[in-house]
DNA sequence: CGAATGTTTGATAGGCTTCAAGTGGGGTGG
DNA sequence: CCACCCCACTTGAAGCCTATCAAACATTCG
C-alpha cells in the first residue's frame, strides 16, 4: 500500500509536470534540493534520472553491484543490509521518504550493502556522474551533498552507541524515539505510527533477537508506554521512552 | 615518542619547504592529495593550515566545539569518541598517519565528537571553508574527498555489522585484522606493530570489558596466534586470525 | 481448510560482565 | 639508589542479560 504524501496541495499534485520535479515533490524540504533556489532546482531536475517503482521486498541494489546512481526515496521505506562472508546480515539502516541511499558506494565504485524495499515504494534514480558535474555549478547543492554524507557517519556513529555501550531496553527505546522524531520531521503523528519492518529486522538492526524484541514490545505495553497491535504503534509515554533512551532512567531486568 | 617517517628518501626530509607541503608528505600517496598533480598538490598546500603537535592524551577537538577544520594526521594517532547523556563514552574509530579527522563534524557546523591523540602527534589543519572553494577548481580533489568520506561510512557500517553480530573472539580478530591490513598499507611490518590504545580503549571500542580484551590476550596467546608484551604485539598466525575475522574459523568459549 | 510465515511466551543455557584480588612495571620522592 | 605508590593489566569466581531451544498461537495466502 503507497503511502499518503501529506501536507502537498492538491493542485501542484495534479500538474504532472511539477510532479515529476524536485519543486514538486513533498520532500525536496528534506532531501537534496533542500536550500536551492527555483533555478537551482530545475537544473538538479535536468539531471535526474528516471523515477522506479519498487513492490515491497523488491530490492533496489545490490552489495557489489557497480556502483552508478544514488537513490532519494520519494515515498515509502527501505532497509540496508551487509551480508559478511560467513552469511550473517547486518541491517545498517532503516530509509524513509527524502533520505538518500546509496552513499556508501562512492568509495568503492561498487555497492557495498543490498537495498530493499519494506514496502511498495517509489525512488528518484540520480545519476553520480552527472551529479558530480552539477556540483562544479551550484556550490549550494554540493554543501548540503556534504552534509548529507556527514550525517550519515554521524548517524552511524550514534548507532556505534547504541550498540556498543546498551542494554536491550535502551537500544529499544533509542529506536522508538529516533523513528518518532522523523515522522515528526516529515509531518505524520510523532506518537502513532506504522512498523514497516519485521520484529525480525528490528532485532537484527539493534543487536538482538526476534524473541527479545517481542518481549520488549510486552514489556512496554505492559508498562503502560506504549500500545502495540501487529505493526501499528502507538507511544503512550513518550517523556519516558525519551529517559530511557538517554539512559537518564535505569534499566530494569528482561525477565 | 614520534614515530619513524618510512619509505621517504632523506633527501626530501631535508628540504624544508618540500618537508612543509603535502608533496613532501610521506603520506601523500593516503591522504588528501592522492592522486593530485603537483600543479594541484601546491594549491591544495596554499590552503592547509598551520600544523598542530599534540603531546600525549592532548585533545584536538571536543565535541560540540565550532566546527572549523578537518585535520589530516601527519603521524601519530588518534582516538575519537562520543559521550552520551548518561556520561558514557563510546570509541568510534583510532586513526592513523594518513587519515582525516572531523568529517562527522560537517552536518551540525559543530564536532560531533572527541579526538584525543594516543600519543606524540601532529596533523595538518585544513581550513575547511577553503577546501569548500578549493572543490570548484580542482575536481579531481573533490572526488577523493568524496571517496574519503564515503569510506568512512562504510567503516563505520563494518563496525556495526561487528557490533552487532560478532562474539567476543570474532571481533577482537577483526580488530587486529584491520590494524595489521593498515599499517602493511603504510609500509609497516604487518605481522608486528605497537598496540597504541590501552586495554580499555580496545574494549570500549569493541563493546566488550577490558578483563575480556586482557582474556582475550591470554587466550590467542596461549593458542600461538599471537604474542603480547604489554602494547608490543606480533601476530605469529595471520591466517587464523583472517579466518576468525572471517567467521570461516569457529568460536570457542571464552572460559 | 491447511500450510507457511510471523509472533508470542516459557524454560534453559551460555557468554560476557561484574566484582574482587593480585601482579608487575615505571615514576617519584626521600 | 631504593622504597613506595600508582596505574595498567591479569586472573579468578559468581551472576546476569540475552541467546537459544521449544512450543503454542495468530495471520495470511493458496
């Protein structure tokens, strides 16, 4: 099911010229054009590539794959993924509308984790070539690329944290918080939202099992925090899930 | 102590100017100005900031301190780390000779982290707005910047993925591993280097305690995969440590 | 309706932490 | 020069958090 693009006047979404630019997507406050002036934009709009359609499941890329395009997600929800040599996946990133994917193939020239989607979503496909060449034009774009690519080590260093210093609970919480704020960014509910992944892809992304999520989800429904009801969430607490995840309020036992 | 400058005629040491630019740089062919001809090697070295000594345990830069400069490490190395609300720390990466410190700092305009100098250092401060201007006139610079900072985030993601799915054993392979991999791509012996962090950074950096790291020690030693004297380390098995790094080799417990 | 998949819950086990004590080297002050 | 202390490290014992194993339940889809 795609998802509601919210807070997008009806009559921009009905001129299919502006629908298919970055002045009229409901994101471009969020994603690359972010900052540019009309002019700027249209020139970031010659350059895209093709829009692409993903059913849920369907995977964007692939680890080792050459290496050409980035990805800005127009709407729904992705998962990154490293499979290392003796099989095991490590999911390193859950992706919404506006964010970008793809970064962590510029190095190598090919992609280093497999992209896919949660849901049936819809990506820009943006050309690195000709990216690179618009940068030597719009320094505007070319700052926000670099804070783009910033905030994506930032982020995964907080995830170095996260798994490297946390009990179950905290990572939990770390987890609950970190996705109601971006909902908030995005204008949805920052306290009732949708689980687009798995118990499953939870626990594998937070260092933990499918069982110890489940038990966290009872644990803090139980609690009166949160309410679940197969993947639809609601934060009850959120002042609470906010201490836990800033490690201000203790940890109590799983059992 | 300072450490030993390899692989660079004496001839070049002793020419003051070169000694000052990046060309002179033992470490040029790792750094900033990889792949850069010496026409753009002296631009670049028209922008770099003075250079910085740090003794021992000095900081470079603290978190949420205005972000300025990115620093390239002439010789020494680094650690850097988060700190969380709860006051807990989290060792996010050691840096050698060669690499760049301060890219997590671009997003926020302020450092995002700690970095303090696990020994007798010194690095380049590169003013990064000059970089910024730099990136227009010499493509072929902003592309290895590029590389750099996505280099770093699929760093970052193999630390997850350690993180995240490694036992005790399998990580602290890893880390020798990758310490051996770089100080070979720096003409150092492979197989016999310093250990420049202490017991407690490895563990904080791996997200173990430092009684398991000194376990961990005892253990490979006594099995003949390495040999330890305090921070003196020779790896007598490369091979088996790559399988444990792997996950090709098995786990054993840590009794 | 039945198989397959995803989730919940319980019991047990294990790996690593925590707590505790001891070792050893380097530096300092007498 | 040496005794002392401090700090980093090592080693042992016990406990806890989370994984693993197992079974039941719910939901979806053919």
């Amino acid at each position: 099911m795609p998802q509601p693009l919210p807070f997008v006047p009806a009559a921009l979404l009905n001129v299919a010229a502006l629908k298919a630019s970055c002045a009229g997507c409901s994101m471009h406050q969020l994603c690359l054009p972010m900052g540019l002036d009309s002019d700027d934009i249209s020139r970031l709009d010659s350059i895209i590539g093709k829009r692409r359609r993903l059913a849920r499941d369907e995977r964007l890329y692939q680890m080792d794959e050459p290496f050409r395009n980035l990805y800005a997600i127009r709407f729904g929800h992705f998962k990154t993924y490293q499979v290392n040599a003796g099989g095991e996946q490590q999911i390193t990133g859950f992706q919404m509308a506006g964010e970008l994917l793809g970064m962590d193939a510029i190095s190598g020239d090919r992609h280093h984790c497999d992209a896919v989607a949660l849901e049936d979503s819809e990506v820009c496909e943006i050309p690195f070539a000709r990216l690179e060449e618009l940068f030597g034009e719009v320094p505007t774009l070319l700052r926000h690329f670099h804070r783009i690519m910033s905030q994506e080590i930032t982020r995964e260093q907080n995830v170095m944290l996260l798994l490297g210093n946390m009990r179950a609970e905290q990572r939990f919480a770390v987890f609950l918080v970190n996705l109601s704020a971006r909902y908030a960014a995005r204008g949805y509910s920052a306290s009732s939202f949708q689980l687009r992944m798995s118990r499953e892809d939870i626990g594998n992304y937070l260092g933990l099992t499918i069982e110890s999520i489940s038990r966290l989800l009872s644990r803090f429904k139980k609690q009166g925090w949160i309410s679940v009801d197969k993947r639809e969430l609601t934060l009850l607490n959120p002042a609470m899930l906010k201490a836990l995840a800033a490690g201000t309020e203790q940890c109590s036992p799983m059992a």
